[in-house]
C-alpha cells in the first residue's frame, strides 16, 4: 500500500509544472503579465489584450502529455476545440460579421475619395511583403507576415492560417500588440510629416447620406470587391452582410446580435487561443523577431502612406476642398482608434477643428482594403 502512494506520490510530481518547467515557459508567462498589465494600467485595447495575455500564461503552462487532453494542440482537447476557430479560420468571417453591424460607412459615402487614402495605407502590406522575402521568408509566409501592416488582427489570421501556419501565432500576437500601441506609434510620424500650416486646416462639413445610399453599399460593395478578389469573400461577404443587417433597419435585431454578444464571444475566444498557441517552443525564435521588425516596418510604412497620400491629393484639389492630412493616418484598419488619433491631433492644434467623422471615412476605407488586400494576397498564393 505505502509503496503504491510513494510510486503515484513521485510520478504526480513529475507530472507538476515546476517538475516539466524551462525557462522559456517563464519568459513567455511574463510576457503574458506584461500583456495583462498594458491592458489594464495603460488601457491599451483590454478586450484584446487581457484575452490574449492570460492565454499566454495559459498556454506555457508545461506539462507532460500522458494522454489527459489539456493542451491546446493534443486531439479532443477542450483548447484544441476552441483553438480550431484559429486554425481553420472561421473567428475572422464572425468578427468581420461583428465589424459590418456595427460600422457607419456614411463619412465615406459622404466623401468618397477617402476610399483612396485607405487603399494609399495598404502600401504598408505590400513594403512589407517585399522585405520579408529579402530576408528569406517563403512567399506564403511574406504575405502572413506582410498584413500586419494592415492593423487588422483578424485579418491577420485568417490569412496567416490559410498561407503560414506554423507563424500563425507570432504574427497574431504582433499584430494585436501594433494595434493596441496605435497611439504610441502614429503620433510621431504624423507630426513629422506634416507642417503647422497643414494640421490647422479645416474640412467642409460632410453631405448628408440618404438611408438608400446607406442600403444599396453594402450590395455594390460587395459586387464590386468580390467580382474581383473572389478569394476575399470569406471577409468581405460577411462584412457586408453585417452592414446591411444594420442599414436596413428591418434587422436591427439580427445587428445588434451580431455587433454585441457574439462579437464579444467570438473575441474572447479568438483572444485567448491565440494566446495559448504561443508555447515557448515555437515562440521564441530568430523568426519571431524579424516578425515583430516586420510588422513594426509595415505599420509605420501604412501610416506615412496614408499621410503622405493626402498632401499629394491636395495638391490637386482646390482651396476650400482641401483635406487635413492628419486623417492620413486613419488608413490603416483599426477602427475607430486611428481615427480618434486624426482627431485628437487636430484638436492639439485648433480647439475647434474636429476632424472624427472625416477620419472615420479613411478609416472604414481600411477595413475594406486590408480584407481586399488578404483576398489578392490568397488569390496569388493561396
């Protein structure tokens, strides 16, 4: 009897974290609390971050498999379920569902040249696609790592699932951290870009939008974009058939559904895999931090784009019609935080210069075109 508890005793010790633990599993759990800690004491995207951190600590907890189906990559795990929403990616098509319910595309209606300076941002995508491949990464795994530059995590990883999965969660855990520091990274390249004489501009206000324009978008957009990158239709089906749950205003219900509750479960789930499927194994590696460089070049590359492509379209525009480059940076495809940035900039400089709604039109352009982007990208390689 004594001799069976000592044996079970000794074996469940092996069995413990502490027992299985490396050193790397540790790194990565701080990096988890970091994660927890930016999200709750700064306020950087904590539904995004506080998801993604804990299931970072979730994740590295070691353990020896010996068929107890815990972890996130063993069959039939409960993880592993929750995981398959990732890898398979069908959580991008519901956020994007979530995305379409909840976005106003009236401030790019009203203005539709700011579709534009959405499509200017993308350049960061393909600058950075460019570069991957000169430091040796495979053409699928370029482009995975390419659309971070796009600030759309969701994106993000549906294509990284299709075209790169082995750097899935890298690239996910990336591309959220760059889109929770938005606010760190944007400010400084749009001050350094523009003059005094340039952020002092003030916009017309928009036109108004009728409800029929607001219903007819969302089809011909769909026709549009989906005509010619079928392989988008996964993002771009849903995202306007989200928005036009909300534009109708005979499925409010439906939208509001969609925009709320299983939006908010489909991120923190989304959230939380992504999380653990960073094991320090696969993690911590040489590829991992040209990711982090990559993604941190494309996002700089998406913000000076956008900036820089609305100086060059005022130089054709006449006075009095002129745009404010400071929604340059709104291209990129975090909504609404960019265009708060657009917004809080020009109040910095003119206390009566409110320029959220104008941001919100290059803002929403960027949604469209990082899904168009991942479509083209998955149409080439895929």
């Amino acid at each position: 009897m004594w001799e069976f508890i000592v044996t079970k005793l000794s074996d469940f010790i092996t069995y413990t974290g502490f027992a299985c633990g490396e050193w790397s599993n540790y790194v990565m759990m701080l990096v988890g609390i970091f994660f927890i800690w930016l999200a709750i004491k700064k306020d950087f995207e904590p539904l995004l971050l506080i998801p993604i951190g804990f299931g970072i600590i979730l994740g590295n907890i070691p353990f020896k498999s010996v068929g107890l189906e815990v972890g996130v990559y063993e069959d039939n795990a409960v993880l592993n379920f929750f995981y398959s929403g990732v890898k398979d990616g069908w959580y991008p098509p519901l956020v994007f569902l979530g995305i379409g319910a909840m976005t106003d595309f009236t401030a790019l209606l009203a203005n539709p040249k700011l579709l534009l300076v959405g499509g200017a941002a993308q350049f960061g995508i393909f600058g950075a696609y460019m570069i991957a491949l000169l430091l040796g990464f495979e053409p699928n795994q370029a482009a995975g790592i390419a659309i971070i530059g796009g600030a759309d995590g969701p994106t993000a990883i549906f294509l990284s699932s299709k075209l790169a999965p082995n750097l899935m969660g890298a690239i996910a855990v990336c591309a959220y951290s760059y889109m929770a520091l938005v606010p760190v990274i944007q400010p400084f390249f749009m001050r350094l870009l523009t003059t005094k004489k340039e952020r002092l501009i003030r916009m017309k206000p928009a036109r108004q939008v009728s409800q029929t324009e607001r219903i007819i978008f969302p089809i011909v957009g769909l026709l549009m974009t989906a005509m010619i990158i079928p392989s988008g239709l996964p993002l771009l089906g849903v995202l306007f058939f989200g928005n036009l749950l909300r534009e109708s205003t005979k499925t409010l219900r439906l939208a509001k559904t969609a925009s709320s509750a299983l939006n908010d479960i489909v991120v923190m789930l989304l959230g939380l895999t992504v999380g653990c499927s960073t094991q320090a194994s696969e993690f911590l590696t040489a590829d991992t931090i040209k990711i982090f460089a990559l993604g941190a070049f494309a996002f700089m590359i998406a913000t000076c784009s956008g900036v820089l492509f609305v100086k060059l379209m005022n130089i054709f525009l006449p006075e009095g019609k002129k745009l404010n480059p400071l929604i340059g940076n709104a291209g990129v495809s975090a909504v609404p935080m960019a265009a708060r940035i657009s917004h809080n900039m020009g109040l910095k400089y003119d206390k009566q210069n409110y320029l959220l709604m104008h941001a919100m039109g290059p803002n929403v352009a960027g949604v469209i075109g990082s899904a168009i982007a991942a479509g083209a990208l998955l149409g080439f390689l895929g």
